[in-house]
C-alpha cells in the first residue's frame, strides 16, 4: 500500500488553499501524489443518481481538464464523481478525492468505487481526508468533505444536482473562499438537475464548452517560463536522488522508488515538482525520463 502522509497545519506541505477556510483542518492524511496539489484544480461535482447524459458529460469534460493540465477534483462517490475520476483516469491525467473516511484501503466507501480509488492512485492521482486511516464514513463527513473539495479546486462545475444536494454545498463553500462556480443546464423536467439549473437561474454561468473553461483558467494561473529563461532553484536532496536514478534513462515510478530508497509519497511529489519545471518528462503508465535539453 502508498504510504499516508500526515500534515498538521503547522506542516509547509499543507496545502495553502485549504488555509483560506474559517475551519480549515487542522490534521490531513493524503495517499498518493502529493504533488497534485500544486496543479490548478477543477472540481467537477453532482448527483449519485444521475442519468447517463449527465454521466457522459461528467467523464467528457474531465478528459478535457485533465488534458489540459488541471487536476480534477471530486468526493469518490457514486454517479458524477466517479465519472470525473474516470475522466481524468482515461487520459492518463491527475485527479484528486477527497473522502468523508480514512484513506486506508479498508475505510473506502462506497466499495463499488474501491477500483476507482485503485486507479486514481496508480494514475498519479491523491486521495485525501481529514479523517485518520480506519474511520468509516458517517452522514456529517460529507457536508464538511464538501468545503475541502471547493477550496482545493479553482472553479466548481456543477452538473446534475438535486435541490438538497451536496453538489450545492459544494457551490456554496466555493463562493464563500471566492472560487467561482459554473453549472451545466439540464433537463428542466429532470428531479435530479433542478439545483443545478437553479443555479443558473441565480447567475451562476452556463458551461456549455469546456475548452472554454480551460481558457479561462490557464490564462489567469501564472504560466511556467520557458526552459532557460530563468536561473533553475537548486534542487533538494531528494530531486538530486531522483534526477541521479533517472540519469539510466526511462524508469517506471516504482524503480524510481527502489533506486532511491524514498518513501512513494516522497517520489511522487518530487517528481510532480520536477515535471512542472520541465526537468522531467511524464510518458505515461507511471514511466517518466529526464527531459531533453
């Protein structure tokens, strides 16, 4: 099993987002890539119950936002998250869950989504709670689960959410840190979809295009400059440990782990840094080489 890494606040790891919540955690246990969290993140929300267009358009739009370079952010439950996940999965992309459990294997919930969690983590993915390993979710995890994904994520889209839903308290933590907040318009004659078209109703913008989206949110988060255009920070002990290991060419993530006797979590995170400044090259299927000068 990945290693859990704990944070308190008082950890420089923790993520900085999360510090604009009035309650923000004060401990979290993250599974998985923790280098996730530097990504801009798209938290794409909704209903179990949904109907297969929404479905659809749940996977769809993701595979757009996880090819672009977001990290989509959903809560591992039924319907409309999975979805997401599995958007971002099929593009080989990163995505995030936040659970109202502990992160342990046997805490997942709903198990119909335990694979969902397995692939998530082998796609550089993180999961992530402020409940120890070995909690088992409870009905009032969930609403506070929901201000952790808002505040992880950038913008919210909505799609296919009833008018008691915990997609809308979702929405609602996200104004309230300042995120902004997107619906997609559905079915007016559809039960499930009446929050969210709501929401449109009140002024939240009808996403009809999510490349649309993509524009506008890369075009506000500060680009990365060029390679050798700015003086390179030095590296840490453990980027030296991981660059040295890749100097052999294309290794698979799990090599890179054995090479340097680091904790997964550790490798993960350093290599997620290192593939942002452009020193490492991500091939896919967890295979990464250092980038060509």
């Amino acid at each position: 099993m990945e290693d859990i890494v704990h944070l308190n606040r008082t950890d420089a790891r923790y993520p900085a987002l999360l510090r604009k919540l009035h309650d923000a955690p004060k401990e979290l246990w993250l599974r998985g890539n923790l280098g996730a969290l530097a990504l801009p993140g798209i938290a794409v929300v909704g209903t179990r119950r949904a109907s297969p267009n929404g479905l659809q358009v749940a996977r769809s739009y993701s595979r757009v936002f996880a090819r672009a370079g977001a990290a989509v952010v959903s809560g591992l439950a039924l319907g409309i998250d999975a979805a997401a996940h599995l958007g971002a999965i099929d593009e080989n992309g990163v995505t995030i869950a936040v659970l109202g459990s502990g992160v342990d294997d046997d805490s997942i919930q709903p198990r119909t989504n335990f694979p969902i969690a397995r692939r998530l983590l082998e796609t550089n993915g993180l999961l992530i709670s402020e409940d120890a390993p070995g909690t088992t979710p409870l009905p009032w995890h969930f609403p506070r689960r929901n201000r952790i994904i808002a505040a992880l994520a950038r913008v919210t889209v909505v799609i296919e959410a009833p008018q008691q839903s915990g997609a809308l308290i979702t929405a609602k933590f996200a104004l309230e840190v300042g995120h902004d907040v997107y619906a997609v318009p559905s079915d007016v004659t559809r039960e499930t979809a009446r929050g969210s078209n709501k929401l449109i109703a009140f002024g939240a913008p009808p996403l009809l295009d999510p490349q649309e989206l993509v524009a506008t949110l890369f075009e506000s988060v500060p680009r990365l400059a060029a390679p050798g255009t700015v003086r390179t920070p030095p590296h840490t002990p453990t980027e030296e440990k991981i660059l040295a290991a890749l100097a052999v060419g294309v290794l698979h993530v799990d090599d890179v782990t054995s090479a340097t006797h680091l904790p997964a979590a550790t490798v993960h995170a350093a290599l997620a840094a290192l593939e942002l400044r452009g020193e490492v090259t991500a091939l896919g299927n967890m295979q990464f080489s250092r980038a060509k000068s």
